[in-house]
C-alpha cells in the first residue's frame, strides 16, 4: 500500500491533463500503491496542504488519482510532490490505458510487483533473515560477538538481522514517516512503530522478522490488489483504439476518438466495430456479447443499430457513426461503473465509522499493554544504557513486545478494503455478462430485495407487438376498420400505434387521413378528429366511458370470420356480443383496440405480444433463489394480463393500471413485503421505478435514459439476466458479510491472545494482516464466478 517514495518528479506528467477556462487543469495521475481508502485518506491530507488545489478525486480501487487545480497558484509538478510527499509512487500517466479525456489513465497500468524496488528490498531481507536465524538457531558455533553498541554485545546474528531491518523495514520506517507528518494513524506509521522500538530495546529477531513479513505482506496485497484492477482494465479494452474510415473515397485508419458523427467506418469479419453506429451496407452476424452479454450473434442488416466493441463475427458491415468514441454505448458503460465505487454501501459506510474507533482503542490497549502489567508483577531488572544503570519493573520486554504485538493488530486494513474490493469484483462481474450496476449501493440493494414487480409489455413479453385480428363491427369491411384505426393512430407513439400502422402499410389499405386535434389518453387511448367527426381508438373501458355498452352491442352485418395474422381464418359465432367477442380475444393473451365514435363502435383490432423465451424459467428462478414475491404489473386488461401470468407462471398479478396506479402498486408491496425491485422499461415505467428501492431497466443498450435513470439496467433482452442479477448480489451482500466479520473476529481473537501470550509478531502479520488482506480479497474474487443462467426452462 506504500512505497519506499524513490519515484522522481517528470515534466511527462504534464501530458495527462485538460485545460479549463484557461487556467484551471484537471491532472489524473496513476498511483497504483494507493490501494485502500486509508491510503487514499493520507494522499488527501497531503493534498490539502497544497494551495491552488479546486478538487480531488481519489479511486483506490482503480489506482488513480484526478486533480483540479489553478494553474497560476501551483503547478502539476507540486501536486504530484505532493502525493509522494504522502509515501506514494505517481506513475507516467501515459500509459496505453491512457484513453480517458484528460489524458491519463483510468485504471491504474499493471505493475511488476515481484521485481519492483520494494520486492527486491523485501527478498534480500529475507535472505538474511533467514541467515541470522540459521546462525542463531543452527550453527551456534558461529554466532560471536563482533562489536558491542551501549554496551549492549552484538553477535554474528544481531548484525544478520539489522541488515535485514535496513533493508526491509527503512520503507516500512519511511512510509510511518510520512503518516506521521500527515497526521494517519494507518498501518505504515503502527509497523514503523512497532520495527523501531523492537529494534531499540534489542529484540531484533522480532525487528527483522516484521519487518521482512510486513514487507512481503505488502506485496501480496498490491498484486491481490493489481488482480482486482484487471477486470476494470479489461473491460476497458473492448473499445477499439483505431477504425477504418472511407475519406474522400478512399479507406484510412484513424484513431476512433478522431472520427466524427456521420462518418462511414468499414467493418470486416472478426474486427471489432469501433464506434456506435447504423449499419448502411452489408450483412452480418455481429457477436454483442462485450456489450449486453447475450452468448449468441446476432443478425444486423441495413437500418439496425450497432454498438463500439461489438464484432463482426462474419459478413462486412459499412456503418454511418451516431455516436463519438467518448459517447458510445460501451463507453458510457465504462464510464459508470468506474463511478460506481462513488456510490458507497450500508457496509462500507459502517466499516468506516467502526475504524475511526477501532484504531485509536487498540493503540491505546498496545499502550496500556506495556506499560501496566510490568508495574504489577514483582521484582525489577537493571538495565545498563549508555553508562547509566536504568531499573525496570520485571519482565517488561515480554510486555513490551506484546503491546507492539497489538500495535500490529491495531490496523484495519483487512475489513477496510473488504466492501470496496468486493463492489469492484461485482460490478465489473456484471458488466461482462450484460448488467450494468451503478453503485456498490445498488448491488447491496438488490441482493436484500423481498419482492420483485415487472412489467409486461417489454418486460415479461418481447414488446414486439403485432395484429393478430382485426373484427369490424356494423357490416363494414377489415379494411375500413384498419384504415380508420391507422387514421386516429398516427400521432401517436404508442407501440400498439406503431403495429397497427405497420399493419396498414403492409396490407395496404391506403393512407390514412391525418387526423387533427389529436389527444392521447394517457392509460386509455387516444382521441382525433378524422373525417370531420371525433373519433376513439382504445381501451373497452374507454368505451364504457362514453356511454357505450358493448355487452348490448352486436355484430349486425359482420360475417363473423374475422381476418387473423397471417391470412389464416379463425372460426367464430356471429351470434353474441362486442363484449363476448373482446372477452373472448382477451382470453387469449390479446390486447384488444375499440375503434368508433362516442355513438357507435366500427371495430375491435386485437394486438398480441410474444411472452420472451426464458420468461417461465426466470420467473421459477427468482422464487427459487427467495425472492419472497414475484408480481406482474401491466396497464393492459384483465385478460390479457392473466393469460401471459399463466403462461409465465405467475400467481399474482395487477392488470389496467395508470402510471400512477403501478406507483400506488410498488408502494403497497413495499408495505407488504419490504424492499422491491421494480423491472421495466426504463421510459414508461418512470414512476414506478423512481418509486421502487431498486429500478432495473430492461434493454437498456443504446438507450441513453435507461442508462441514465435506472439503478440497475439489463443491457440486453434476455430476461434470465434477472436472476443472475438477484443471485450475483445476494452473493456480493454474503461475500461483504463474510470478509467484514471475519476479518474483525480473526482481530478480536488475536488482540485477546496476544495478552495471554498465545500470539507473537510474526502470528500478528501472517494472520492477522497479510493472511486477512489476502482472504478478504480471493472471497471477493469469486464474485467473478457466478454465471447466468443459460437454461430456457419451459415456456
């Protein structure tokens, strides 16, 4: 977490920054050693004290570090001196990760934590670690007094192990320096501590032995740390660096950030698409998985939209750019879960507030630990210092070594680091399969949720509505009720509006009248006038409204054989009612459009939606992994929100909701059950996903508000993504549960042994520091193992 500050200042840093209003620059500088919040809490202090400094943001997970400063009141240089003023290394931000648009980094670069100075430092320490204990211990026959020091005798041995202590522990030393002068009471300054007053009361064994294991203790943790780290780096290099553009009519490679909307960019198979775009010539199976996580490619053809990093597995495309590269899909993807870890848990906050007390109690205990017991245990040594013969109560050295013991136990870095790493892990886990979470909050969120409310339309179904019947009313023909249908339609942008239009064009009834006065009722459907009179196209309810009752209203003239999607004829009694007819289309899973007037109705057009493949089996799994209830809310009618409830194996369900019905919906849930999870389409479901203690918003690749409001969105559309998402972060929750209290059980048990005697230094760092740091870290890393589900199930 710290380093031994041999790093020189560079004008290179210059590089990595961005000019504001003319004298404002924002510098992100990589400094990979920054890896927990308590090192992070020492660069701020060192920050602080510099004049000119704006803003600072601070990301121990990713290793860096973003500074504002005023240009005229300090400099680039200063600030960098600054954080290695604190004990910290500050890389060359230019680096090939340097793809932010400051210039710098946004993860820190990979590190070589086995041969860098510290290691290198660390494993000649334990070289003569190792040979002083061999000395000592082994070949006794070697170990003479060469020197004597305060006329304390110095052996073979003691000078095999202060070497090992200069060489190892002088960091160690300069780090708790540097805490020290920035007032952090962290780990650094408690083993600085602890080495230097081992090594004055002549316990060097105990010195060099903390000293090398700290050291290498450290080490495990910056490449623990550097793992975390290459998930956020690797889904940074799904966006391409260069694409192939057509210029003035010939083909050049361009970096993609220069590549402007509008542009033509070539993709040939097995190339990764560089930039958001619409495909204007070609075929091709396009493999979407970087972006939204679906396993199988999918089929772009002219007119469709395509995302920056996914790739053409076959066929060539020619895409026009929508987008640039810094407001692509991906990055905007990369973007938010960079920023994720601002958004900090229940856990993290809790762990926070427990380490401001945690810390400075334990160093007082250390204290107390050596200064108490020898007072009241009898006898006395004396002790010859320097010419002068100290009396000191007896067995103090025992005492004394067991209160730096504690002093070793005192830092928290265990559980400090345990959420952070553990959010990090999750969220990066979920971006490659398709889920972008926006804050560790969020994660927790979801993995504590009661019950679940989705949506239908978009949701539980495709959203891909289509006409499946069209039944006039009144002895007119299927054409005239579609083409009045298509009239009162058209400014709407209401999916059912658009099916019925498409229905029109591909049938050919001709074009509709424009219609003037156009209202649409929200919930309801929509009010025109058309051909001089006002007309409706809606809901039976709406109907009912006006005054007309469809259950007195029959099918004078119809030949009762209306036309069905497809050209197939479906069989059905002239005889009965509107009513029994909408009852009887409703029943089968449709959605049913009264077209007519306030004084009589012309038709019904029936409007289906397919139920998404892996509905069912999603639906199954949420009960299984204890969502306690699983509810469908939906503005459609009774019958048609009972038969996709059936057919996706839901027992409850709210059919003929407003907007603010759903909202008084969620609401009741939460009453009834606790935290709810509310899943739709990140638009027309607003309310109700503002309302909820989670929104997640389905299929939200390439939809800018979905990506911006919801708190959870589904890139892609396949619904078994929400499972995974409940099991992913009910496992994070577990994991952050597991490494927060075992980390402070494995400390409260050593500080209650260290007073007995049971624990010593080397116990101290092994387990209570490196072998906790390590444990919390490989727990989290397995976040990264749960997968989706890839098993339809039966629908």
């Amino acid at each position: 977490m710290s380093d031994d500050g041999t790093s020189g200042q560079s004008d290179q840093h210059s590089r990595d920054r961005q000019r504001q209003d003319g004298e404002t620059v924002t510098a992100r500088l990589a400094v990979p050693e920054m890896d927990c919040p308590s090192c992070a809490k020492k660069v701020d202090g060192s920050l602080e004290r510099v004049d000119g400094i704006t803003e600072v943001s601070l990301s121990p997970t990713k290793g860096t570090a973003t500074v504002t400063f005023d240009s005229e009141r300090t400099s680039e240089n200063a600030v960098v001196a600054a954080i290695e003023g604190a004990g910290y290394e500050v890389l060359d931000g230019t680096s090939e990760e340097s793809n932010d648009e400051t210039g710098g980094p946004d993860v820190a670069p990979p590190t070589e934590v086995w041969t860098s100075q510290r290691a290198i430092k660390t494993w000649i320490g334990a070289v003569f670690v190792t040979l002083g204990l061999a000395v000592e211990f082994v070949v006794t026959g070697g170990n003479v007094e060469v020197a004597t020091i305060l006329e304390y005798p110095i052996a073979v041995a003691d000078v095999l192990f202060l070497v090992a202590i200069v060489v190892s522990g002088a960091p160690v030393v300069r780090s708790g320096y540097y805490s020290a002068r920035n007032r952090s009471l962290d780990i650094d300054l408690l083993m600085g501590v602890a080495i230097i007053a081992a090594t004055g009361i002549g316990y060097v064994v105990e010195a060099a032995t903390l000293a090398v294991l700290f050291s290498i203790a450290e080490l495990l943790e910056d490449y623990a740390m550097d793992r975390a780290r290459d998930s956020l780096r690797e889904l940074m290099e799904l966006s391409p660096d260069e694409a192939t553009v057509r210029r003035n009519g010939e083909e050049v490679t361009v970096p993609a950030e220069d590549v402007a909307i509008g542009e033509t960019v070539l993709v040939r198979p097995g190339e990764k698409i560089p930039l958001d775009g619409v495909v204007i010539e070609g075929e091709s199976a396009v493999d979407e998985s970087p972006i939204t996580g679906e396993s199988m490619p999918v089929e772009k053809h002219e007119g469709e939209d395509v995302f920056a990093g996914s790739i053409a597995a076959e066929g060539y495309l020619e895409v026009e750019v929508t987008s640039t590269a810094g407001d692509s899909t991906l990055a905007r993807i990369i973007e938010l879960v960079q920023d994720a870890e601002t958004n900090r848990t229940e856990s993290e906050q809790f762990v926070d507030r427990f380490a401001g007390y945690y810390t400075p109690a334990v160093v007082v205990l250390a204290i107390l630990t050596a200064a108490i017991p020898p007072l009241l245990i009898a006898g006395s040594v004396t002790v010859g210092v320097a010419g002068f013969e100290i009396v000191l109560p007896g067995d103090w050295r025992t005492w004394f070594v067991r209160g730096l013991t504690l002093l070793v136990i005192a830092c928290p870095c265990a559980f400090v680091i345990s959420t952070p790493v553990s959010v990090v892990s999750g969220i990066t886990s979920a971006a490659k399969n398709g889920v972008l979470i926006k804050g560790g909050n969020h994660l927790e969120a979801m993995g504590a949720v009661d019950a679940v409310a989705l949506d239908k339309t978009g949701t539980l179904t495709k959203g891909e509505l289509s006409v499946t019947d069209i039944v006039p009313v009144g002895g007119r023909d299927e054409g005239e009720v579609l083409r009045r249908a298509a009239a009162l339609e058209r400014r709407s942008e209401h999916p059912i509006a658009t099916a019925i239009l498409e229905r029109a064009d591909s049938d050919g009834v001709g074009d509709p009248p424009e219609p003037t006065d156009f209202e649409s009722l929200t919930g309801k459907g929509v009010r025109a006038e058309v051909a001089g009179e006002t007309a409706y196209a809606g809901t039976p309810a709406l109907f009912d409204e006006l005054g007309l009752d469809l259950s007195n209203l029959g099918f004078s003239g119809a030949d009762g054989q209306p036309q069905t999607d497809g050209g197939s004829l479906q069989e059905r009694p002239p005889e009965g009612s509107v009513q029994e007819r909408v009852a009887a289309l409703e029943a089968e899973g449709k959605t049913i459009v009264v077209v007519g007037t306030e004084r009589e109705v012309w038709g019904l057009v029936a409007i289906a939606d397919e139920v998404r493949p892996g509905a069912r089996r999603a639906v199954e799994r949420l009960s299984d992994l204890g969502v306690e209830k699983v509810v469908m809310l939906t503005g459609d009618n009774e019958g048609t929100a009972r038969a996709i409830a059936d057919t996706v194996g839901l027992s409850e369900y709210r059919a003929e909701l407003l907007p603010e019905d759903k909202v008084d919906a969620v609401q009741g849930l939460q009453e009834t059950y606790g935290d709810v999870a509310m899943v739709g389409d990140g638009i027309n479901d607003a309310p109700a996903l503002a309302t909820a203690d989670v929104s997640v918003a389905m299929g939200a690749a390439g939809t800018d508000t979905a990506l911006e409001t919801a708190d959870i969105a589904l890139l892609g559309d396949d619904i078994r993504k929400l499972p995974y998402l409940y099991s992913l972060s009910n496992a994070a929750n577990g994991v952050i549960r597991q490494n927060i209290w075992t980390s402070l059980g494995v400390k409260a048990l050593l500080a209650v042994g260290v007073p007995l005697g049971y624990v010593s230094v080397a116990i101290a760092v092994v387990v209570g520091d490196m072998g906790m740091s390590l444990g919390v870290t490989g727990n989290a890393m397995r976040l990264s193992r749960v997968a989706p589900d890839t098993e339809t199930g039966a629908d």
